[in-house]
C-alpha cells in the first residue's frame, strides 16, 4: 500500500476552498451561499487535520473540533435567516436581505 502524502490532501483542501470561495461569489441564491460556506469551513478543517498528521501534533484536531462547533452555531443561525426569507418570497436571492429589516 501507498502512504498519500499530506502534499495531496493541502491540494484537495485547497481546490474545495476555491470551488467554494467561487460558488460564494458567483451564486446569489442563498442555499447555494449557504452550502459554499459550508465547503470553505470543510476544507479548512482538512487543513487543520493534515497539519496535524504530518507535525504529529494533535491541537490541530481540538480546533477541528472548535471549528466543528461553531459551524453548528452557522448553520442554526443561518438557517433561521434563510427561512426568514423564503417566508416572506419564495424566489429570495441574497439581494433580498433589506426586507428582514423591521
């Protein structure tokens, strides 16, 4: 078996933050937005997780798992903001979020 080098996994985590980082800036629906945000937070926790490995040295994983809680916190307050929005209009983009005020 063949050892993968933590060089493939920096490239990997690397891409999916740029997919992500282009879906972010392009895309106007907020789902979508919401999903790249997402992959950037995934792809700098494969970093942290790599650079653990490779200095065997576990305090990249305990900030995964800081990273991991927050995230959580992301998505509850996210979710309760988009849902927000698609109660007022079904076809809500991020353009959309002047409405929210009161």
């Amino acid at each position: 078996m063949t050892d993968v080098s933590g060089a493939w996994y920096l490239s990997l985590a690397a891409a999916l933050f740029g997919i992500g980082a282009f879906g972010l800036l392009v895309r106007r629906n907020v789902l979508v937005m919401f999903m790249c945000v997402e992959l950037m937070l995934n792809a700098a926790n494969l970093t942290f997780v790599t650079f653990a490995r490779m200095l065997n040295d576990i305090a990249g994983q305990a900030v995964v798992f800081f990273v991991l809680v927050v995230a959580a916190a992301e998505v509850v307050v996210g979710l309760a903001i988009i849902v927000a929005i698609f109660r007022r209009r079904r076809e809500a983009t991020a353009d959309d979020l002047h409405i929210l005020r009161g």
